[in-house]
C-alpha cells in the first residue's frame, strides 16, 4: 500500500448520511412510465438475477417465486430459477439467495421522517434517510408538505441525497385550534406532478379536528363545498380522522361528492389515522372507496396515554381501531407509523418505526418497549399474512401506485428487500427481530448489511486506478481545539474542476504514541451513519474489492461538486496527530479535490488541513 502524506490549509466547511384489482384510476398518476418492460435476448442479457429465493411478490396472480431478473430499475421477470435463468447474458450478475426472503420495498403510507426531524433533535435529514433505507423504506409518504419543505425534497433529491422516493401532501390548513386555511399556495402544482426524479405531489392534506377531536375544525357545509371543489380539480384528498365525529364529516362530504360525480368512488379519499370507525361507517368507507390510513403500532403505543383514553370513553364501544373489521369487509388498509411521533429507543428487536415493528404490532397488538397488549383490543388484531401488504401493494394503491410499484412484478420499478426471514411463517414473536440484509431502490442497491455482502453484486476496482493507498494528514492539533470531523471535497471551494472517482474504505485517526482509531463509523459498516453527504456527486456503498467489508464509492463527472463529513470526535490541543484515509482514487481525480481534517473550538473552527486525491499506482515500496 502506498502513502501520500501532507498538511496545509483550506478554506470552508459544510458539516453534514384488502384488493387491488380495481381498475386503474384517471386520478394523479405515478409519475413513472408504465409500459411493460421488453423481455431482453440472452445476447442483451439483464443485469442482476437473483436465484433461490423465498420470493413473497405481493402479486395475487403468482404470490411466490424463486428468482427474479433486473435490468435498469425494472423488474424484467419473477418466477423459477430455470425461466428467470434464461435471461442471464455474459455480463449478468448472479446472486443466490440461498432460501432467503424477498418482499416487495415497503412504503410507510403516513409519516413525518423528514419535514418533523427537529422533534428528534435532527438538523440534517440525511441520518434519517439513511436509516429509513437500511430499515426497508423505499418509498415514503411525507403527510405535511408546505412550500419550504416541498423544495427542500427537490433539492435533496437533485442533489443525489434524497435517494428514496417520496409522496409529498400539502397541507390546505393548519393544525392548530382555528384550522386556519392556509391559501392556494398549492395551486403552483398539479396533481401527480414529478418536481423531481423520486419526489412526488401527491395530493392535499386536510385537517377536521383538533386535539383529539375535542375541536371540529369545519361545518359539514364548508367542508362538503371544499372537498368537492378540489376533487373537481383532481386532487386527491387525505383527511385525518381520529373520531367517529369527524369520520362521519368526512363520510358525508364524500357521500356528496359521489352525487355530483358518481365516479367519486374512485377518487381514493384517504382516512388519515383512522382510529374509530363503526360498523356503518366501515360498510360507507367500502362503498366510498375510501382507503384507511392506519398506524399498526397505534393499538398499543396509545393505550394508557390518558387523553386517548379520554377519547375512547367517548367513543361508541367496538370503535376503536377496528382494523380486521376493516379488511374483512373488503377496505383497504395502507399502513403507515406517524414517524417520529411516540419515538422511543427501542433496545431490542425491530427499531422504532421500521417495518418489521409495526407489523409485528398489528399482530400482537403490544406497545412499545414490548408493553403487553391490552386484551380488549386482541380481537381487531391483524394476521401476519394481512400486514406486510398494508405496507407494500395496499400502500402503492394509497397513492394510486399499485401499476409501478408495491409488489414483484415484471415491468413495476426494481423496489424491493432481502430479510433474514419470512414474516409470514415464522413465530409471531420472531417476526420483531427479522433484519432487513439488503434493500434495493429502482435497481441500484442502496443498502447491504454487513453481514451480508454475499447478496450484494461485488465491486469493481475502479477502472485504471492504481493499488489502495493511504493518503495522511499530520500535525499538531492547534490550540483551543476540542473536536474534528474528517472528509473529503470533489470539485468545490479549491477552484478545481474534473471527473472524479475514488473508493473509500477506511479513516483512522491517531494521536501521539496512542493506538489509531477508527473515526466515528469509519469503515461504513454502520452505512453512512454519522456521515454527512452532500452534492451532486453520486455517494453508493459498494461491496468492498479489497476486502475491508464495503466501501463507499464516490463517482462526480466534470464539473460536478460533493463533499463527506464524518461526526465530530475529541481530539486533545497539543497533540501530534495522523489521519488516515485509505482509499483507491481513479487517475482522472487528480486535481479535482482532497481528503481534509477540520478542528473545531468552543467558538468555531479552528483550522483545516487537507492533501490532494491523487491516483497512487504501484505496491508500497
């Protein structure tokens, strides 16, 4: 391994990783062309199969399968290893999955990961993102989207660090006492509308109540002539319900709706939360078309919370989340977790708020931190069979999807995770601690556990690139410093400008005759956990080609800015001190960048230091 040592100074910073057979709705489409992908020639070849696989496709024609075929970000083939096998061409990369599960990516129907990530204490969205997609998320429907946050996913998205797809609702008014209207804001958009590649206006969020519908938010009157008028524009409308009261508005509005428009059944009205409903409110939400939203973990997480008790004494006996009433009376259930509201830490088993959770909530009907469910509520529990399509096929036809994505099927977007196991016929009690080993969004996988690299095609060595090499940074750390982040610049505040392309496997840091350490998640087994990224520049973990695990491979044409900064670690003023970046950088990324240390004080930055990427060919001497 070679080395490339230097020290000087640099200039700025950015601190930053039921039935779906109806026919397909005029309503806001999805966005992404529907046509049936050709079947390529075995010359043409497809680019990934995977083979011997317990293949759960969400699909009512050909529920199971062994194997299934990719090229681009579509599926081209699901079905034996023999049939999908014979689209293999010479550059075909083959996986076995060696009997383990595949599902369909599953799609959180109501959550607020992004726009409410400050009740977290999360200034950047992208730990989030990252999570979401090592939990199984692949699409995700952001419920309370106003302008700021709308170009906020925009320009995560354009900047390659959205990476998941997202179904956007705008808010028509507030959440607050007066429920005041907010304008026609959202008149600059169109139902349906791409504003980017994965971000999508979905439809309008309405809120009737208030504070646990001890304040109704609209007359039936006003709310009926709303709701008309923005079906009438072809909007798709999510209105939150959590009373039989403000349901029963809501039944009535669309119940007017359907006499002026008689095609209004098609429409999808979404029942946000959906927490009671009777059972002539169920047989109206069947007849309506009306799809529940539901938060499978509700049920128990909300149990014991008095003013949700308060509210089911008021309500009519039986109402409360009566979700197996629901689907069999022939409705359809979208799943969603109202992330991040209720967060807790959860120290065992699924986390909070990924799919594997919920699911296994909605089964066993327990709360979080496996508080024991409260019997009462055991009856309206769903099958395990029942849930994971709430969170794949029910969820795709939420958002009038089901025609791209929410089951394994040729033609639909390559969407989909490998789990460590069926949660269909595992115990109900295992299905909490089933892990998601890889997830895959449009083709390109976006995850791959450590522990499970097999799945995940291998790395190339970049092209032309010389051996892996260790680029260093030393010094003294300056006075006043009490931490540092690490990380690299491509094309950006150096003047510098070209392609880039590197593999970074590893960054330690030592300071004097100490041991050197990793820096926070410094071999990317946690994913981009702690790592801040940003730019165009595309960022991808890779399978690593020089056996270190994985890599996260960096890739900028000309022209094309990024950056990667880790967390902050203590460092001691004073001190001699080595970074080390060990990586493999492509010939044509001379010039066009550097790794970099910054050290940071009580009142700021203290100093940066950086060296050039630099393709180093050849063994170290």
């Amino acid at each position: 391994m070679r080395s490339r040592a230097l020290a000087v100074t640099l200039l700025a910073v950015v601190t930053a990783c039921a039935d779906q057979t109806a026919t397909p709705s005029t309503r806001p489409s999805a966005g992404v062309p529907t046509g049936s992908t050709p079947t390529p020639s075995p010359a043409e070849g497809v680019d990934v199969i995977f083979t011997d696989g317990n293949i759960i496709t969400m699909d009512d024609a050909a529920p199971h399968a062994q194997a299934i075929a990719i090229r681009g970000e579509r599926i081209v083939a699901v079905g034996t290893n023999d049939e999908v096998g014979e689209l293999a061409g010479p550059a075909t990369q083959r996986i076995n999955l060696e009997g383990r599960t595949v599902v369909p990516g599953f799609i959180d129907a109501h959550q607020h990961r992004i726009g409410d990530r400050a009740k977290l204490g999360m200034e950047s969205p992208e730990p989030l993102i990252q999570a979401a997609i090592e939990q199984g998320w692949t699409t995700i429907h952001e419920l309370y989207v106003d302008d700021g946050r709308l170009t906020e996913l925009r320009d995560l998205d354009l900047a390659g660090r959205l990476r998941l797809r997202v179904n956007a609702y705008l808010p028509v008014n507030e959440n607050s006492p007066e429920g005041r209207l907010l304008g026609d804001w959202y008149d600059a958009y169109q139902p349906g509308q791409m504003v980017s590649p994965r971000v999508r206006v979905a439809g309008l969020k309405v809120f009737t109540d208030f504070n646990n519908a001890t304040i109704l938010l609209w007359s039936q009157d006003d709310l009926n002539a709303f709701l008309l008028q923005e079906h009438q524009r072809g909007w798709q409308l999510a209105v939150k319900t959590v009373s039989t009261t403000s349901l029963e508005m809501i039944i009535q509005a669309f119940q007017a709706i359907e006499e002026v428009d008689p095609a209004g059944v098609d429409a999808r009205g979404r029942l946000e939360h959906a927490l009671f409903a009777t059972p002539e409110q169920i047989a109206a939400i069947k007849q309506l078309g009306l799809v529940p939203i539901i938060q499978a973990n509700n049920p128990g997480q909300l149990i014991g919370v008095p003013d949700i008790d308060a509210l089911i004494e008021r309500e009519p006996d039986g109402s409360y989340v009566p979700w197996r009433s629901m689907v069999e009376a022939g409705t359809t259930p979208a799943g969603g977790t109202g992330f991040p509201t209720g967060y807790v830490d959860e120290p065992t088993g699924a986390p909070f708020g990924s799919p594997m959770h919920p699911i296994y909530q909605a089964v066993t009907r327990a709360g979080t931190l496996r508080t024991l469910p409260d019997p009462s509520l055991l009856d309206q529990a769903l099958t395990a069979e029942q849930t994971p399509r709430a969170y794949t096929i029910s969820a795709a036809y939420a958002a009038f999807e089901e025609d791209v994505k929410g089951s394994l099927t040729a033609g639909k977007l390559a969407d989909l995770v490998v789990l460590s196991a069926d949660p269909l016929s595992v115990p109900t009690e295992e299905i909490n601690e089933i892990d998601v080993l890889m997830t895959m969004i449009g083709g390109r996988i976006e995850y791959c556990g450590s522990a499970s690299l097999t799945l995940c095609p291998d790395a190339e060595p970049l092209s032309g690139a010389g051996d892996v090499a260790e680029y260093t940074i030393s010094g003294v750390v300056p006075d006043g410093a009490v931490a540092a982040d690490v990380g690299y610049r491509i094309n950006t505040e150096c003047g510098c400008s070209g392609p880039a392309r590197l593999d970074l496997y590893r960054v330690e840091y030592r300071e004097g005759d100490g041991p050197a350490r990793l820096v926070p998640n410094g071999d990317f087994a946690g994913g981009l956990d702690g790592w801040g990224a940003w730019g165009v520049a595309d960022h991808r973990l890779v399978a690593s080609d020089a056996g270190t695990g994985r890599a996260l491979r960096v890739s900028a044409a000309d022209g094309e800015d990024g950056g990667l900064n880790s967390a902050l670690m203590p460092v001691t003023a004073g001190s001699l001190f080595t970074v080390t970046f060990t990586a493999r950088v492509g010939p044509v990324t001379t010039g066009s960048g550097y790794f970099q240390v910054i050290f940071h004080g009580a009142r700021g930055e203290v100093q940066r230091l950086t060296v050039p990427l630099e393709a180093l060919p050849g063994p170290v001497p």
